[in-house]
C-alpha cells in the first residue's frame, strides 16, 4: 500500500510539475491499484516486468477524464514515467469508475456478486402456458398437445458444473393417460418436448434437456387420531 501511494504521489507530480496541476490534484484524490502479477516485457537487450494501473475514480472526474482523450493520455504519460526503471514498466491504464455504496471499481465488486440465472428464471407454470400458446399458435393448432401441458406440471433444475450462460434441465410431469399417448405417439411427444424447450429459453441459460414423466400422486394425509 506504501508504494502505491508513492507511485501514485509520485504521478501526481509529474502532472503538476508538466503543467497540469488539476490533473495532478485528480490522481492524487483517485485510488490506484496494480492489476494482476505483472507481465515479462522484452526491452531490446533486458528483460522488465510491466504492470496494468487502474485509477479508480468517481463518476464525475470518470466522465470528465474520459470526455478528453488527451487528458488519459497525459495521466498514463506521467504513470509510464514513474514506473520506468531497469526492472518495471507500464504495460496500461483504465479509468475505472468507483461504484456508489462499495466504494470499488466492477474489477473487484463482481467478484462478491456472481450472476444469478435461477433469480429471473420464469416460474414453471408460465413456461408451460407459453409452451401451451406456442402450440395452439402453430400450423394445425395442436390444441390436443397443449390442453395436455395444461394439465402438466414442470419442474426445473440447473445442470452442475455448466459454464455461463448455464445449461438447465426441465422434466414435463404429465397425467398418467397423457403420458401414455405421448409414450404411443412419438410425434406428440416431440412437439411437447419442442414447445417446452422454446418457451423456456433465454438470453441468460440455455436449455439442456426436456424430458416427459407421469405426474406423481399426492402424499396421503396421515390419519388424524
């Protein structure tokens, strides 16, 4: 932490000392990090280890820095000329904008606020009913396939160990005699499988598999003594 401030002071005096000292006042008040471990840079006959600079900063300096392209150049100048040694170089800086309430940039808010796909996942019910409309809208009105999604129940699980957007898993519950003419009629059984997997895509996961079962009975109450 010493010796970011120290690059950072030291930064910021080069910008005022090269005639700009409202952009040295700006790096002064920005927090700066060190991106990453560094990477091996051939520098003619030696060998150095460059840098990436975030300078975090607050929405109005962001959009004040980031207006005039000249402005980030003169900043990443003078960061080049303070991280120039026989060892070190800069290999780039960002303009980072510190978020409201967290105080930090995205680069490190993310990292305690995965995406989650199953808290936007359409209930079940209405993914079978868009299944239901998608059949009665198509060619030939499958109204017989779509009064049996009706009478479905549809359960939904993330497949483990997917990457993003993430794969999910639907199993269509149907009424025994529904299941049974799905089991006798492939065809059907194909548009049921078709219009749930329609209807259930998204932007942010991806449907895996549509598989058809028989609806399970209710758990019997226990008697009342």
């Amino acid at each position: 932490m010493i010796a970011v401030a120290a690059l950072r002071a030291g930064a910021a005096e080069l910008l005022a000392a090269r005639g700009e000292p409202e952009l040295g006042a700006l790096v002064a008040a920005a927090d700066v990090e060190i991106i990453g471990a560094g990477e091996p840079w051939a520098m003619g006959s030696r060998a150095v280890t460059a840098h990436r600079i975030a300078l975090v900063v607050d929405a109005p300096v962001h959009a004040a820095l980031t207006a005039d392209p000249t402005r980030v150049a003169a900043i990443r100048d003078a960061f080049d000329a303070a991280m120039k040694t026989p060892e070190t170089a800069l290999l780039d800086l960002a303009i980072v904008l510190r978020l409201p309430a967290v105080r930090i940039g995205w680069h490190r808010a993310y990292r305690s606020a995965p995406p989650s796909y199953e808290a936007d996942r359409p209930p079940p019910e209405a993914v079978l009913e868009g299944a239901a409309a998608l059949l009665d809208a198509g060619a030939g009105a499958d109204t017989k396939a779509a009064a049996m999604l009706r009478r479905a129940t549809l359960e939904a699980a993330e497949v483990p160990g997917t990457s993003s957007p993430p794969l999910v898993r639907y199993v269509v519950r149907l009424e025994p005699p529904d299941r049974v003419l799905a089991e006798r009629e492939p065809e059907i059984a194909d548009r049921l499988r078709r219009a749930v997997h329609d209807a259930g895509t998204r932007a942010s996961e991806a449907v895996a598999t549509v598989e058809l079962a028989v609806a399970l009975p209710a758990s019997p109450r226990p008697a009342r003594h």
